[in-house]
C-alpha cells in the first residue's frame, strides 16, 4: 500500500465536493469546463503527493489507495491517467527507458507531443489483446522528474561537484536508486549531463561538455588519494592501538612483547610515511592539471579577445594609414582655422601706430599753466577788536578786591 497523502487540499472535508471529485468522469463533450477543472484537480494532487513522497513512478491502484477517503476509492484517476499519457505529462516506465538517451531533446518533444497519442492508442489496444491490467502498469510522472532534476544539479552547483560516479550522484539525490536512475536519463535527454562507463562504474560529468580522458584522470586520481586516506586512517588506529598494548606490557614488565610493538609501531610509520608522500605527490599532480586547464583557459580567452579586438579595428574602419591621414587633415584644418582667427583680429584702423606715439609725446613736453594760489602772507586779514582781560562789568562792580591792578 502506498504511502497516504498528507498534503491534503482545502475542499478535502467538503463531502459534496468530493464526492463529486471522487466519481467518475462524464463526457466531456456535454461541459468541457468542468471536465478541465476535475483533471487539473487531480493533476494537481498528483504531483503534491510525488513532491511528497519524493519518487516519480507511481500506479493507478498505488494513487488509489493513497487518495482513499473515509475509506473510499476515486473511481476516476483512470480517465486522469490518459489524459495525462496524451498530453505528455505522464509516461509509461518501459516507454521512458526505452528512448534511446542520446536522443535530441527536439526529437523527443516531437515524439511526445506528436507520436504519443498513437502509441496511447497502440498501447490501449494491446492491454485489450493480452488482458493487461492497467492498474499495475507503472508510469513516469515527468513534472516531478523535472523538478527533481533542478534540484540536485542546484545541489551539485552549491557543493562544487561536477564529476562523480553514480555512487555518489545517488547519494548526492538523497533517493532511491531505482529514482535517481530516471532522473538521470532525463537530465541526458536534456543535455544537462554526460556519462560514460569507464572500468566498471558509471561517471557522470555535469554540464554540456562530453567527460574527456583528462577528467576519467582526474577521477582516478581522487579515487587513489581517497583510497590512500583510508589506509593512512587505519594505520594510525593501528599505531595507536600498538602504543596502548605497549604501555599495558611495561605495566605487566612484559618488555620483549612491548619492544615487539614499537617494532610494527615503526614499520607502521615508515607505512605511513610513504603513503603521505604518495598523497602529496599525487595532489601536486592534481593541482598541475587543474593548472594546465586553467591555462588552456586563459589561452582561449586572448584568442576570443584578439579576435573581437581585430573584428572591431575592421568594422570601424582603424588602421594606421586611415589614423595617419586622420591626423594630417587634423593639422589641416587647424592650420586653416588660425588663419582664419588671425584674418578676424587684424588691425582696421585708418592711422599708423606711431603717428599716435609721436603725438602724445609732444603732449607731453608742452608746459601746462596752471592758475597761481596766494601765499599766506600776502593775504590782508582785517583787524579784530582788543580782547578784554579783566571780568565782565558787573563781576567787577560786586568784587570785593576793587583795587587790584590790571595785568598789562
């Protein structure tokens, strides 16, 4: 039994609602509108409940008993079935692994939009033949295959992984293999990845770029260092385990069987070391070619650079005899227009400069006469009155010193 939905939409307590949902479907033909809403509600609910169970295959009994409600079956996903099978949304499994992955993506839409109501029919037809049940046929929802694929390729983008083996895409997926199988193709069909089969397992490169014999290096390469730590690891469980049964034999004064211990201790540290150095060797390898890359890279980057430089040059006419004449025509017309400023300030008056000078220095030499000011001393000023020293009159009638005699 497969697992109940969860995700349960708003209408799933109305009973008339769904008891509506839940029968089955009427021709269409007698109201399309609401024949296109029942489909899209269980389109719909179909891929809630993959997105919810994380897989894209499913069966029509499997979706049934998912869906049961107060202990009823919908009687219609059947009718949903086929009519996602003809609009594409949905596949047969068998059809799905059957497409030859290196398929174009142009080929397989033709194939699916065109060609898929034909073999809906062949396919209908043969269940009829044979008595097949159609109940237990798996199909392929492609919806959630698309949604699944962007989101492990945005995984892989996040945690810088762009060669690996199915191993390790597998659980990059977090899914069943059987699943991650499905995705796979699809994200081939789609030119997102490209695998090879190289001494037994599957590599798998993300991107459009076909896996070279530098990247099958490469994965080799971390493979070795991968296995090389692991070794390095137990060794040094293995030398810790030996120093700790050499310490317990001083406790019991078993002192040949602790020399026998640091005796392996030392062959395991010479162990060690060589694999060390194996692993540094091999990372500086590792680092070459990445540089080689890098270089290559950059290469291709003066390439584009130097020809989009010559391809602008052309386009807009730059060449050194076109700057050249450029220049000399510059000169040209620069020489003409001071010219033409030299022309416009020129001197118009009728006159010569030095008849001016001369007359201003005879301007100079004449003698002006100037009116001629009296001196002071040949000014008559009239003759004031004496000033008198004593008090006023009446001061001196009421002064008691009448007899005091005048200053002269």
């Amino acid at each position: 039994m497969d697992h109940p939905i969860q995700n349960l939409p708003s209408c799933w307590t109305n009973d008339q609602r769904m008891n509506c949902l839940f029968s089955p479907f009427r021709p269409k033909e007698s109201n399309p509108i609401d024949y296109q809403s029942k489909l899209n509600f269980w389109s719909n609910l179909l891929d809630s409940w993959c997105s919810e169970c994380g897989r894209a295959t499913f069966t029509i009994n499997g979706i049934r008993s998912a869906f049961r409600r107060k202990n009823v079956y919908p009687s219609c996903l059947e009718t949903v079935v086929n009519e996602l099978l003809k609009s594409g949304d949905v596949m047969r499994k068998d059809n799905f692994i059957a497409i030859d992955p290196e398929q174009s993506w142009s080929s397989w839409a033709v194939k699916s939009i065109i060609k898929t109501p034909a073999v809906w029919s062949f396919n209908k037809l043969k269940e009829a033949l044979f008595e097949i049940d159609s109940s237990q046929i798996e199909y392929v929802n492609l919806k959630r295959i698309k949604t699944a694929s962007s989101e492990i390729l945005a995984k892989c983008e996040k945690e810088g992984k762009n060669l690996m083996t199915f191993e390790e895409f597998v659980a990059m997926a977090d899914i069943s293999e059987e699943e991650t199988a499905l995705i796979l193709r699809w994200l081939v069909y789609k030119r997102k990845v490209s695998t090879i089969e190289n001494s037994g397992s599957r590599l798998i490169k993300i991107g459009k770029e076909t896996i070279t014999e530098a990247d099958i290096t490469v994965k080799r390469l971390n493979h070795t260092i991968n296995l090389l730590n692991c070794a390095v690891d137990n060794l040094e469980k293995q030398k810790h385990l030996l120093i700790e049964e050499a310490k317990s034999s001083l406790k019991m004064n078993m002192r040949d069987s602790a020399k026998r211990c640091l005796r392996k201790k030392k062959i395991i540290d010479q162990q060690i070391d060589r694999k060390v150095q194996a692993i540094q060797n091999l990372d500086g390898l590792l680092c070459r070619i990445h540089d080689a890359k890098t270089d290559a890279e950059v290469l291709d980057s003066y390439k584009v650079g130097i020809k989009a430089l010559k391809n602008t040059l052309e386009e807009n006419g730059l060449n050194v005899d076109s700057v050249m004449d450029t220049m000399a025509e510059l000169e040209d017309v620069c020489e003409v227009q001071d010219e033409i400023g030299a022309s416009l300030t020129k001197d118009t008056t009728p006159y010569e400069e030095s008849e001016l000078e001369d007359e201003l220095i005879s301007l100079l030499g004449q003698e002006i006469e100037m009116p001629k000011l009296p001196v002071a001393s040949e000014l008559e000023i009239p003759e004031l009155p004496d000033v008198p020293v004593s008090d006023f009159p009446s001061e001196a009638q009421n002064s008691p010193n009448k007899n005091v005699p005048t200053a002269v």
